[in-house]
C-alpha cells in the first residue's frame, strides 16, 4: 500500500513544520496518546473524556493509516471491525508526547503529573506483534 504522506504538500523544507502538516490537528496526537495507554477499537477512543465526534474521530483513524502512524487489524469477520495499533514510525512519536505531557504539567495550571508507567515507556514498549 502506497502511503498518502508522499501527496501532503508540505509548507517548508522545515522538519518540525512538516510534521505539524502531518500530526498538527487537535485530534490526531490524542488517538496516539490512546494507543499508547492501550486503546485499540473505535468505542475505546470515541469513549476518551475529549469526546472526539465519531467522523472527526473516524477521519483521523484513516488519516494516520493513510501517513503510516498506524495500522488495522481484523478482529470480526461479520460485520466486519478492525483494531488500530501504532507502527514503529507512530511509536516513534512517544518521546514527543512525553515530553509535551511534562511541558503541559509544568505550564498550565491544574494539568495532572502523567503517569509513571508513560513517562517510563519506550517506543518498543508499544509494538504489537502480528
């Protein structure tokens, strides 16, 4: 499968510009977030406390399939319903995410410490066997 990130037009030649044309939506780093902490089918994620409408949130899914973050699996046949898991590129952002939870912790009032088990987590840690 040939993946969309090839046909995005890019503002810049800038490395922290295109990956915001590519993940910068407020939606899509929250899914991530999701998988990592062990979410994996479409009620899981439209049942996280942001309340992601289920076109955005069924947008998005196929938007990080599309750029290679993640993938479907099967589960059921008839009908037919898929789980998501991140690939070694969408695992790859972890670092980010744990970073910008620090930063958010840090700098707006109120924001909860993220857990432990996250700021302790490795890329490698999220990768589901096929």
């Amino acid at each position: 499968m040939v993946k969309k990130t090839e046909h995005i037009t890019f503002r810049s030649q800038c490395p922290l510009a295109a990956s915001l044309d590519l993940l910068g939506d407020k939606w899509s780093l929250v899914i991530v977030r999701d998988l990592i902490a062990g979410k994996k089918r479409y009620k899981d994620f439209h049942g996280s406390p942001e309340r992601i409408p289920t076109n955005v949130l069924a947008s998005r899914l196929r938007q990080l399939e599309e750029r290679g973050i993640i993938e479907k699996r099967p589960y059921q046949e008839n009908p037919v319903r898929h789980e998501y898991f991140l690939t070694p590129k969408g695992a790859d952002l972890l670092p980010v995410l744990q970073q910008l939870a620090l930063w958010g912790h840090k700098h707006i009032p109120g924001r909860w410490s993220p857990p432990t088990w996250f700021l302790n987590a490795k890329p490698g840690d999220l990768l589901q066997a096929k």
